[in-house]
C-alpha cells in the first residue's frame, strides 16, 4: 500500500530510489498491526468494557 | 602532561589552583586541533577568534563558576547565538541562530566557553560526517554525533555534547573508546536542538571517565555532589537473547570477558530474560521516528527536497505514508515495552549489554548499527557506555549500563565501580593510520 501511494504521489522513478526505506517502513507498519493490544497491559484498550460483540 | 591531556575535573581544579589559565587550556587545545584535525574532520566550525576573546575575558574577571574558562564541543544541531549552526545539511548552510540552545545558555552561565561545533550526520540521521575514528581512521566513528565522541577521544576537547534518538551517543562514545551519557528522556532540555523525532531525542553528552560525567549532570541540574562509585557490590541484570543474536563474535566475546571480569570482582550476575514486548522495539521504533521525522520536515522538505542526502530522503517519503493510527499504535506498544522494561528493571541495580552490535565498521559510508542502543531511546531510560577494553581487531569495545528512570546518580556511580574493574586507558589517543 505504501508502495503504490508513493508512485501515485512521487512517480515510478522516485519510488525505485527510495524502495529500501518503503519496504523497511512497511514491514514494520505490518508488524505493528499485527499486535493484539491487552487490556490487561495497554491503557487504551483498558477503558472498553469487555462483553459479547 | 600538557593540558589538553587534562580531564575535565582535572582541568577544573588546576585551574582553581593557578597552575593552568583558561587561556593556556585553549592554546593548547588549539594546537591539538590543528595538529590532528586534518585526520579526523570533527569540527564544522571552531570559534577561535571570540573564543580568545571570551577566554581572556574569563581569565581576567577570575571567576568563580564552576566551568570557568573550560572549553566544550557542542553538536552542529544545537543553537550557538551569533555561531554557524549547520545541522550537517547544505541547506543549513549559512545558519546564524540569534538564540543559543538552553544547555549552551547553561554552559555559558557556568563558565564555559564555546570551543565550536562538532560534526554531525544530515540533521543527525544517517547520511554520514566526514569525521573519522580516531582508532583506525579508516573506520567510522559512529554516529550521528561523530564529531563529539572524535574530539574528545583524541583531546581536542575535555567534554562534547551530542544528542540521540536511535544511538547516536551511545555508539559514537563506544566505537571511540569514551563515555557517553545518554540521560532519562527530558532530564536535559532539548529547547535550541535541531530535533529528529521529538518523542524520542534525548540530549547528552561525552567526557573521558565516569568521574567527569558525573560532575556534568551534577552542573546540568544544579546539585553538584562529590564522586564516589558505587559502594556495595552491584546486583547485576545481565541481557542476553537479542542481544547475542545481533552482536558479531568480536562483540560477544568482549561482553562475556567483561562480565567475568565483573562476577570475579564480586558482583552478582543474574541472566534476565527480556519480556515479550520487547521482541516489538524496532518495529515501534522505526514506525514513531519514521513519521515524527517525516512531520519535522515536511514543510522544508516540499520546498527544497533536492537538498536533503539520499537516506533521509527516503526516510522522510517513507514516515509520510504512514497511516495515523498506525504511529498512534506504535505509542500504544511503546507504552507496554516501558511498562515492563520498568517492571524488569525493579529487580536489579542496573541491566547490562554490549554498548554496540560491532567493533566500529570499516569504511565511512555509514556509522553503525543502533541496534542496542534504540530499547533506550525507545523507552527514554538512561542509560551509559564504558570502556572495558580493546577487542582483537584493536578497535574499543563498550559496556552499556541501563538503570530506572531518574536513577542518573545510581547510573553514574555503578558505571564508575565498573570503570574502576575494567582498568582502561583515559587519556586522549594520537590518530591511529592503518599500517600499510
């Protein structure tokens, strides 16, 4: 997805210089989203009651 | 001994007793830079004609301050009133600050004298100073502070500021063989610092020993207290796992000789197993500076990208796209590695790991890895590095110590009873040429 905005915004050729740094942000944006958040430990997560969605 | 081989408390106090004037310090100082600067490229700009000015100045009105008449080396990222403040970037180029940074203002109130501006990375990224190490001046001498922990390695200067986002003291201080003190997030104002990734740049600085460290944050936050190291036998966490799988076999051999050597002095080393948040540093990391970065220099980066190095321009394209909730969540995560790293860390007098994954890289087209030094910044602890020796390819090899938060007086003293065990040399080093 970062990929493909940044082409849209930059072009194909500015995108071919700077792919490493896309890919290594990238990687981490998916790890990041990967992370279940306990409300045991997250203090966000801690303010929603818990119940059957 | 000549005066630029002086320790910061050594300079002081000679000083005191009239047996050194600031100005004979600065000539000496001078000298040493015009003797070795052209092999180590740590100075953006040296002050020199107001810098006699002032040091005369100082030596006439024989004041009392605690700095009186002590030159320092300051990061080109710190505003100097009325100095060239570059930033490590040709758009920077000409910059006049009519504003010095807080900790300059510090400085100065306490007597010190501005010696110049040391080299820095592109606004202390990645894109690297010209600076060299002063142990193998074809090696780098890390980054982004290079310039700091050159000059004061080979004695160009008794102390040097720098700042750190990922591990830029920590490393340069390591990779040079010095100290590098990279205190708990906000304990030094970062008000006139050029910042990187605000929620994670810290300032700090460099000095030979531990003792001078120890004398600086005593200055800094107004309660200076005389030097004693540690005086019970430390209660050690000893880091291993993430660490052992980054750190190069030089590294890793150098951390256990340290800590034998520490065990056999008596401390109790206990193996800690990190949480499982931990395994989420880098990422949360990457993700909170990439787009803290990215939002720093949006507006100058639309209008003069073409000026920005190669790294952080693909640094700062990559922190635009990220998604807002995604740096919303990398805060969220960070919040629960801090929480148990606090949690840990209760156990112990201090943890300890390998100050950098490797002996400083050959070559200068990049100053190392951050990798050990970024849990520190990420979760704002202090943290310090200590000499403990020389690895087998010669180059130094650093022991990082990590304490609580505002525990920087514990911090100190503990580094100062390792300092004590590990017996290494603290006098400034002459450039070392590689034998051809």
């Amino acid at each position: 997805m970062l990929k493909k905005t940044a082409e849209e915004l930059w072009g194909e050729e500015e995108v071919i210089k700077i792919s490493k740094h896309l890919e290594t942000t990238a990687g981490s944006v998916w790890n990041m989203s990967q992370i279940v958040l306990d409300p045991k430990n997250e203090p966000a997560t801690k303010l929603i009651h818990e119940g059957k969605i | 001994m000549k005066p630029y081989q002086l320790s910061l408390k050594e300079a002081i106090e000679a000083i005191k007793k009239g047996e050194l004037t600031p100005l004979t310090l600065t000539e000496s100082l001078l000298e040493r830079i015009d003797k070795i600067e052209p092999k180590i490229h740590a100075w953006v700009t040296i002050n020199r004609d107001q810098l006699l000015k002032e040091v005369n100045h100082e030596s006439k009105t024989g004041s009392t301050e605690l700095l009186n008449g002590i030159p320092v080396g300051v990061k080109d990222i710190y505003s100097t009133k009325n100095l060239r403040t570059t930033m490590g970037s040709p758009i920077y180029r000409d910059f006049i600050p009519n504003d010095d940074a807080e900790i300059v203002s510090i400085l100065k109130k306490k007597g010190a004298i501005i010696l110049g501006k040391t080299e820095t990375t592109e606004f202390a990224l990645h894109d690297p100073a010209p600076t060299t190490n002063p142990w193998n001046i074809t090696h780098t001498p890390g980054g982004s502070s290079s310039g700091s922990a050159a000059a004061v390695s080979t004695g160009m200067c008794p102390l040097a500021f720098g700042s750190q986002t990922g591990g830029s003291i920590i490393r340069p201080a390591s990779y040079c063989g010095i100290v590098g003190l990279k205190p708990t997030y906000d304990l030094l104002s970062r008000k006139g610092v050029y910042p990187l990734s605000w929620s994670l740049d810290h300032v700090g600085f460099m000095t030979r020993n531990v003792e001078d460290a120890n004398f600086m944050v005593g200055i800094l936050l107004g309660e200076v207290k005389s030097w004693k190291v540690w005086n019970k036998l430390p209660r050690i966490g000893v880091l291993r796992g993430y660490f052992k799988e980054k750190a190069t076999p030089l590294i890793w051999e150098g951390y256990e000789k340290a800590i034998t050597k520490l065990w056999g002095e008596g401390a109790d080393m206990i193996d800690v197993e990190l949480p499982e948040s931990f395994k989420h540093v880098q990422d949360a990391h990457r993700v909170i500076m990439s787009v803290e970065t990215a939002s720093v220099h949006e507006d100058l980066f639309k209008e003069k990208r073409p000026e920005y190095g190669e790294y952080i321009q693909g640094y700062i394209s990559s922190g635009l796209l990220v998604p807002a909730t995604t740096y919303l969540r990398a805060q969220r995560v960070r919040e629960i590695i801090i929480n148990d790293i606090i949690n840990l860390i209760g156990d112990y007098d201090c943890l300890i790991c390998p100050s950098t994954t490797d002996t400083a890289p050959k070559g200068l087209s990049w100053t190392g890895s951050p990798a050990f030094n970024i849990p520190w910044s990420l979760t704002g602890l202090p943290s310090i590095t200590v000499p403990t020796g020389l690895a087998r390819d010669k180059l130094p090899i650093g022991l990082q110590i990590i304490v609580g938060p505002f525990k920087e007086w514990d911090l100190l003293r503990i580094a100062g009873w390792c300092e004590e065990k590990f017996e290494f040399q603290h006098r400034p080093i002459d450039p070392v040429e590689p034998v051809k």
